[in-house]
C-alpha cells in the first residue's frame, strides 16, 4: 500500500521493521512563552492516504518527561479527505507543567501516527489492506501535489 506525501525537504518519516507506528518530527523550533499555555507544533508533512483509511496521531512515550508536553486532544484523527497542499499534520500540545519551559528544536520526534481502516472502508479497502505487506511512503514533489483537494489546514471543519 503506497501514501503519497508531501514534506518539508529537511523532514523524513522512519519506520521501524518490528513496528507499526511511523515517527514525525517537529517542522520548527518551538519555546515556550509566559501565559501560553497551548501550542499547535508543526510537522511538515501533508498526506494523501488511500480511500477507505485513515491516520491515528499520538504523542510518543518519552514526549511528556522530555518536553514537557501532553497532547490536548489525547490523540489525533486524520482521514484522507484532509490531503491539500495545506492540510499539514500538526500536534496541539498542552504543558505537562506550567513552571517548565517548553523546548522542542527542529527535527525532535515528539509524535508519532499508525494507519488504519476508516469505519466507511468498503470489503475491497478491507481485503487489500488484509492482504498488503505494510505502508511504503512515497514522497511526491510538491509542485506535483494535486491542488484540488485542499481543506484550508490544520481547524478547517468548523465549529458548527
């Protein structure tokens, strides 16, 4: 099963041979502020999963003892509508503790997300995906990302 995605040129995706949940790394440097307490970090990556899947995105094990930080949503939810030049992942964190810094550089892994069938994966999603051997990335150049299928980012579906 192929992902067709689109990264920062400094960015790359590791995924481990014994695991199922693919590392992503922070786009930017991020540093706490006095009296924020909430922080959206980048992960300069956008993603066009197959149809019938979509992505859970959680924080890495050691993110809050090394950072500082919880995910203020617990986990992330992405489906493969959420594909457009500039639907880009990101992860809202939280302060573990107020009194700490924040201190995320460029390139930490402080997240990391899993593919898997939506709940409207038709029998034929199901089956392929029973019988792939995993994920293989492929990293499409972004002047050749499709343009027409952009939700307008991170926030894009509302309140109401």
């Amino acid at each position: 099963m192929k992902l067709k995605i689109k990264v920062n040129t400094d960015q790359f995706l590791e995924t481990y041979p014994k695991g199922d949940w693919i590392d992503l790394r922070a786009a930017e440097d991020i540093k706490s502020q006095k009296g924020v307490n909430l922080y959206k970090v980048r992960l300069g990556v956008v993603m066009k999963l197959p149809d019938g899947f979509e992505a859970i995105v959680a924080l890495r094990s050691s993110s809050p003892k090394k950072f500082n930080i919880m995910m203020a949503n617990s986990i992330g939810v992405i489906d493969n509508s959420y594909c457009g030049i500039h639907d880009e992942w990101m992860c809202p964190v939280i302060r573990c503790n107020p009194e700490s810094q924040i201190v995320i550089n460029k390139g930490d892994r402080i997240c990391q997300f899993r593919i898997q069938l939506s709940q409207k994966a038709t029998l034929w999603q199901k089956l392929k995906w029973l019988l792939s051997s995993g994920v293989k990335i492929v990293n499409v150049d972004k002047d050749k990302w499709d343009k027409t299928n952009d939700r307008g980012g991170f926030g894009s579906t509302g309140v109401k």
